[in-house]
C-alpha cells in the first residue's frame, strides 16, 4: 500500500478513493516521516530543495491549487520529483468571489455594513456613492480559466470587458466576446473596474506599483483573487487614501496571515477577506479530487494530467 505525506487533513469526500490504495501520513507528523512516502497531498507549505530531499522515495507532490509557487519545482525535478497541479477545481469558486469583490466594492457594501453595525444610519449614503456597473468597463489582466469565466458573468450584467494577456489570442478573444488590450497601460487608463488575475512571478511581482496605479482612471476599483504578490500594497494604499482609486477588493496579500502593520486594514475604502475565494465545498471537493486522482496516477506509474515537469 502507498504511504502518502499530508500537511492537512484531505476532505472526507475523497477518502474513499484512497481506500485500500493508499495510507495518510500526517497531519502533524515528524518530518522524519517524509522518507518512508511515496507521495505528497500540498495544501500549500512549502517545499524547498531541503525538504524534499527528506522524501528519498517520494515519487510526486500533488498540488491542491492553481498557485505553485511554494514549490521549487526546479528542484523537484532534479530529484526526479514529478509535481503538477489542479487548475481547473476553484475556476467557478474564485471567479463567483472575484465577483463577489467587484460587487462589494462597486456597491460600498463594506461602508454600509460598518455604518449600520454602528448605528451611523445612511452617513455613507451621504458621503460615499457607489458606482453602477452597466455600461462601464472591466478590465481582466490575464484571461486564464478564472478571468474567462469572470468575463462571461460580468458581460451579462451589461459591462465592456477588455483583457490584457499576451497569451491571448484573436480567435479566442473572438469565443469568448472580448476586446485584447494591445498593453497594460491602454487597458488600465480605460477600465473601471481592473480584476487580476495573473500568476506569480518575478516578472509579475508588484505588477501594480505606484506607477500603473496612476495609470488607472481616477476613481476606479481595484480587485485581485490571484496572488498577493502582483501588488505593491502601500501603493495601493496610497492610492485609496488620496482617492485617485475609489475602492479595492482584495482576498490575497504578499505577506499571509495579514500583518498589524498593513496600511490596508485601517482603510474603510477596501473590501478585505482572508484568501478564501475558492473554499466551497464544491470547490474544495474538485481541488482534493482533482489532486488525489493525478497522485494516484503517477503512483500507478502513469502521467498526471495536468504536470508541471517533466521527469
């Protein structure tokens, strides 16, 4: 029988496809541990070069998520490692929460919501208006799975999708009834609302610094579900504050849990919740689902669907 590693305990609703093919080691198990596993179930902890050369007979770390960047994949393949990922499990989640942020911080429910708890009846109605969605602009960066299904919500609600993502091509553009912005520039100075929805990169770190924020329309919203990293946070900040931006919806940050510190929290203008976008029960379910059965495969000696490396 298969030993595979876990740093969390998997969703009872997937138990019953590792029965009688595979035992769980962990959560909270000894590191030393790792060396008798055959593979690996991530929610998302790190694992570096160090790491993985304590699992001398891991076979395969199966990524529960679209982000893999806690993962050296580099390294991995250098140990012969295979890792790949589940991409398509939190699509309809996180994009129903990118939503969710966009309607949030379009509508000041978060104003609302505070006011009303505090017995300020209609001061933000007074000083804060919302803006109407129908007949503005949204602008995607990056039409991935997630950006794509966000798009097609948001298109029925009456809204202009522009999306900027080199890999995007005409025909596709054409499916899915979006315009490609020829540049990052040109679709942040014409959007009202910009959503991101990009990788994690060293190309893409604070891809929303102080100077693209400018960039984007005096009043405008800001909503990101991908990875903290793409913002440069005190920009951001800076920018709600001085009210260049009118608000900002955010469920992932650079540095996870949130520090104290963060200028954000003390902000009334941005809608803030703790990288849950794709905790559903459906998504969760598709996410362990997804990663359980490409883990069985290649502990079967098959290729996962969706891998990372090559090894």
């Amino acid at each position: 029988m298969h030993r595979i590693w876990v740093d969390e305990q998997p969703l009872d609703s997937v138990l019953p496809i590792l029965s009688g093919v595979a035992e769980l080691v962990g959560p909270g198990a000894d590191l030393s541990d790792l060396a008798t596993c055959d593979g690996a179930l991530d929610p998302g902890a790190r694992w570096s070069a160090a790491r993985m050369d304590r699992g001398v007979r891991l076979r395969g770390i199966s990524r529960i998520g679209v982000g893999y960047d806690n993962i050296d994949v580099g390294a991995a393949t250098q140990r012969g490692i295979q890792v790949w990922y589940t991409p398509h499990g939190p699509t309809v989640s996180t994009a129903e929460h990118a939503i969710a942020l966009i309607f949030a911080a379009a509508k000041t429910v978060a104003y609302a919501d505070r006011d009303v708890r505090a017995g300020r009846w209609h001061r933000a109605f007074r000083t804060v208006k919302g803006m109407e969605l129908r007949g503005r602009v949204l602008g995607l960066v990056g039409a991935g799975r997630i950006g794509i299904e966000v798009s097609r919500v948001m298109r029925a609600v009456g809204m202009r999708v522009l999306v900027y993502d080199p890999a995007l091509t005409v025909e596709r553009a054409r499916e899915e009834c979006v315009e490609r912005a020829g540049s990052l520039e040109s679709l942040l100075s014409a959007a009202d609302v910009v959503s991101l929805h990009a990788p994690a990169t060293a190309e893409t770190r604070h891809l929303m610094n102080a100077a693209r924020l400018a960039w984007m329309r005096p009043g405008s919203i800001l909503v990101n579900t991908a990875r903290g990293a793409l913002v440069d946070e005190w920009a951001l900040a800076e920018a709600l504050r001085s009210g260049h931006l009118a608000a900002a919806g955010l469920d992932v940050f650079e540095c996870e849990p949130v520090e104290a510190s963060n200028p954000l929290l003390a902000l009334e203008n941005v809608v803030l919740t703790d990288h849950i976008a794709s905790h559903t029960w459906a998504g969760h379910h598709r996410l362990y689902e997804m990663a359980v059965t490409q883990l069985l495969q290649v502990l079967r000696g098959e290729q996962p669907d969706c891998p990372l490396n090559s090894v």
